[in-house]
C-alpha cells in the first residue's frame, strides 16, 4: 500500500501534456547594419537630452521625470507586481502558525453540585506542499518576470516622457521663432500699407495698391493670434507633461541657438538589449513560459504535509497534556471535465502570443530607427532646396520692389514675392524643427541611453 502511494504520482505524471516549442514563425534575427548610412560616433549618453544645448530644455526634462503622473502610475504597479512576487515565492515556503484558545466554564455534575474549570490549548501548526513537479516554482518565476517587465514598462514610460518634453519644448521654441517672423513681417507690411496710404491721398497711386497693401497687413495680423493660441496650448500640454498645471513655460536659448546632436553609432544587433520595451516583451513572454508550466503541473499530483504540536492545559488536570499530529496527502486529478486542458490550452496560446508580440516589437524597433535615419538624411537635402529658393525668392522680391518704385510693374508683384518668402520663411523653421524632432525621436528609437541587461 505504501508502495503504491508512492508510485501514483509517478504514473499521473505520464499523462501530463508536453510543452510545444515556441513558434519559429515568432524568431526574429537583427539586419547586419542600418539602412540608411550616416556618419555616426560615440553612444548615447544617459542624459541625451542636454546634446541639444539648452539648459532649460533639460531642466524640463528632469521635471517630467520626476513629476509626471503616468510614470507615478507605472511605478505604483512596478510596486504591486513586485509584492505579488514575494506572494508566489511563499508558496515554496512552509506556513506556520500558531494558536491560543482558551475557555471558562462552570457546569454542574452529575451530583447537581457546581464546579468551574479553566483550559487552554496552545498549538503550533506548520504546512507545506512539496513542490515535486515544479508547480509553484512556475508561479514564483511567472511572478518575477511579470515584475521585470513592469520595470521595463517603467523604463520605457519615462523614455516616452523624456522624449515628448524635449520635442514639446523644441516646438515651443519653432513657434516662438514663427510668432517672431510674422511680427517682422507685420511690421514691414505695416510700413508698406503707410507708404501706400501717402501715395494714395497724393494721387501717385490708385485706390487698387492701396486696399492690396491693407489686405496683405490683415493677412498677416490675423495669423498672430492662432500662433499666440498655439503657444498657449503648447505651454498647458508641457504644464501637464511635468506634472502641473497650466502656466508659462520659461524659455533657454533661441530657436536657432539649439544644437544639432550626432547620430549615435549604435549597430542593429544592439537595439534589442537598448530597447526597455524589447525587454518588457522580452519578460512578458518568461511570464508566459512559467505560466505554462504552472498549468502543465496542475495535471500532476500535488503533496503536502501538516504537522502540529501543543499542550491541553486544565485547572481539571494535575498536569498539562501534550498532543501533536503528522500527516501528509496526495491529491492527484483524475477527470476534471476538460478543465485542466483548457487551462494548459489557453496557456499555450498564451505563450504563443506573447512570443509574435515579441517578434513585433522587435522589428518595430527596427522600423522606427530606420524611419528617423531616412528622415535625417532626406531633411539635410530638404533644407539646401529651401535655402537655394529662398535666396531665389528674395531675389524676387528685391527685384519687384524696384520695378514697383520704377513704375514698371504692379504692385501684385511685390505682394506675391513677400507671400513667397514669407512661406519659406515659415518652411525653414518648420524644417528645423522636424530635424531637431527627429533626432529626439532617434535617440528614442534607439532605447535611450540605457542598455537593459
């Protein structure tokens, strides 16, 4: 009998299901170098933010980091999954407790004579389930990865943060610089529209030049306040990012006074340990590897053995008595109506999901890295064409205002070759805001400048 209670758990074990191999559809293997070459050098710094020369910038960075409330979010549940490990690593420990109850009583005996008693029982129980098929160890692991990949969804919340303050500050700055540009412009063309207006009451021109002029001073005067509305809305979006709310934003240097950074030299083979969320996908699927494990051992017997030891203890009793008991039991499934194949099923599934997912991830990183190494290449050429047409353009509009002051030529002329550059003007800021942008967006791509292990 004895015999065959130690052979059941060894015959149950065969009929537990094998774990299939992860998918080979879900393996992913890195490109040997980048698509788009640029010259590249050094790593990125911890600090990347600060190549951009403006210390405002990266004060407001670190404010993010430290204020912003979806990262006090991430690291309350960093916190909860940690506590839910040391849940799951108890059950390879034995539980003990212990217990005191104690009573009163008076009764009456058979004699009908009255008599009081005190007693007590003092108990020290312990329990524990022998892991032998590696059940619970499946759960404690499930749990310590679910945890990890909560710190790496921290890691990459506050690369996201990071990333959003300093491209939300750069397009603070670019519509500064656009704000700027339409004041100047409003300024000549409010000098024009006086010049036109003297002309005009002189009889040196028509009234034609003259609502021309005042119709292209309105024209600019109205595009200043949905720039000064952007600003505003730009400042509240930063106010929330660092965690407060809706105020000023204070401004370090110039738009044009920014620094272009480098392109980091970092090879595709790196990204997949650079990426914190490469490295949640990474844990998510451990998790589910464990996981199945853990259903897997749900087919399998489970062992546990009790022990306690105390003392009766009674004003009835000269001395106290001591009680103890051993025991032990194996519950071993035998039908439970398809409910441990679901289980173990859905667990394979799972498991299976969890690795695509990883696949995913991976060859986004590498799409996201090479979309900003094509975006800086392209821009650098973008930005020569729209210096070459602005050089083109002033030269228009020097050569239409002396035809205009010649009399050779209508005033039409001259607005369409201030409308021209006024537009490139606008062009180039936004060219190098999407450059600045873009090599924010880069060092994102590239997991920041932390290497997970």
């Amino acid at each position: 009998m004895r015999r065959a209670a130690l052979l059941l758990p060894l015959l149950v074990a065969g009929c537990a299901p094998a774990i299939s191999p992860r998918p080979e559809a879900s393996v992913v293997a890195p490109p040997a170098d980048w698509r788009t070459s640029l010259p590249a050098e050094g790593a990125v710094e911890r600090e990347w933010w600060a190549r951009f020369g403006d210390p405002q910038l990266s004060a407001l960075v670190e404010q993010a980091r430290a204020n912003n409330s979806d990262l006090a979010i991430a690291a309350a549940r960093v916190a909860e999954a940690r506590a839910q490990e040391r849940v799951a690593r108890s059950l390879l420990l034995p539980s003990l407790s212990a217990s005191v109850p104690g009573s009163e009583a008076r009764t009456v005996n058979a004699f009908g004579r009255p008599s009081e008693s005190t007693s007590a029982q003092p108990t020290f129980q312990a329990a524990y389930e022998v892991d032998l098929f590696g059940g619970n160890a499946a759960r404690r692991d499930a749990a310590r990865a679910s945890a990890a990949a909560f710190a790496a969804a921290h890691e990459a919340a506050t690369l996201s943060v990071s990333a959003a303050a300093a491209s939300g500050y750069i397009t603070l700055l670019a519509l500064d610089d656009r704000l700027k540009v339409l004041k100047a412009t409003l300024v000549q063309r409010g000098e024009a529209l006086r010049i036109a207006r003297d002309r005009a009451e002189a009889g040196y021109t028509s009234e034609l030049e003259l609502r021309q002029s005042e119709a292209e001073y309105r024209a600019a005067e109205q595009q200043i306040p949905t720039i000064e509305a952007a600003i505003a809305r730009q400042e509240n979006a930063l106010s929330l990012l660092v965690g407060d709310t809706p105020h000023a934003i204070a401004r370090g240097v110039n738009f044009d006074a920014l620094a272009t950074p480098v392109v980091p030299a970092v090879v595709p083979s790196e990204l997949v340990r650079r990426r914190p969320d490469i490295a949640q996908a990474e844990y998510s699927l451990a998790a589910t590897d464990a996981n199945l494990r853990a259903a897997r051992a749900q087919f399998l017997p489970q062992i546990r053995l009790s022990a306690s030891g105390g003392a009766a203890i009674s004003s009835l009793l000269g001395d106290p008595i001591t009680i103890w008991s051993i025991g032990g039991s194996i519950l071993a499934p035998i039908f439970s109506g398809g409910r441990l194949e679901g289980q173990f099923d859905a667990a394979t599934a799972q498991r299976d999901q969890a690795a695509f997912a990883y696949r995913k991830s991976v060859l986004t990183a590498f799409r996201e890295v090479e979309d900003q190494l094509a975006l800086i290449d392209r821009l650098d050429a973008q930005e020569q064409a729209l210096l070459a047409q602005r050089a083109a353009v002033a030269e228009v509009l020097r050569h239409a205002a002396n035809r205009y002051r010649a009399g050779y030529s209508p005033y039409l002329e001259q607005i369409d070759a201030q409308r021209a550059l006024l537009s490139v003007d606008l062009a180039l800021i936004q060219l190098r805001a999407d450059r600045l942008t873009s090599y924010v967006a880069l060092y994102q791509a590239l997991g920041g400048g932390t290497a997970q292990p």
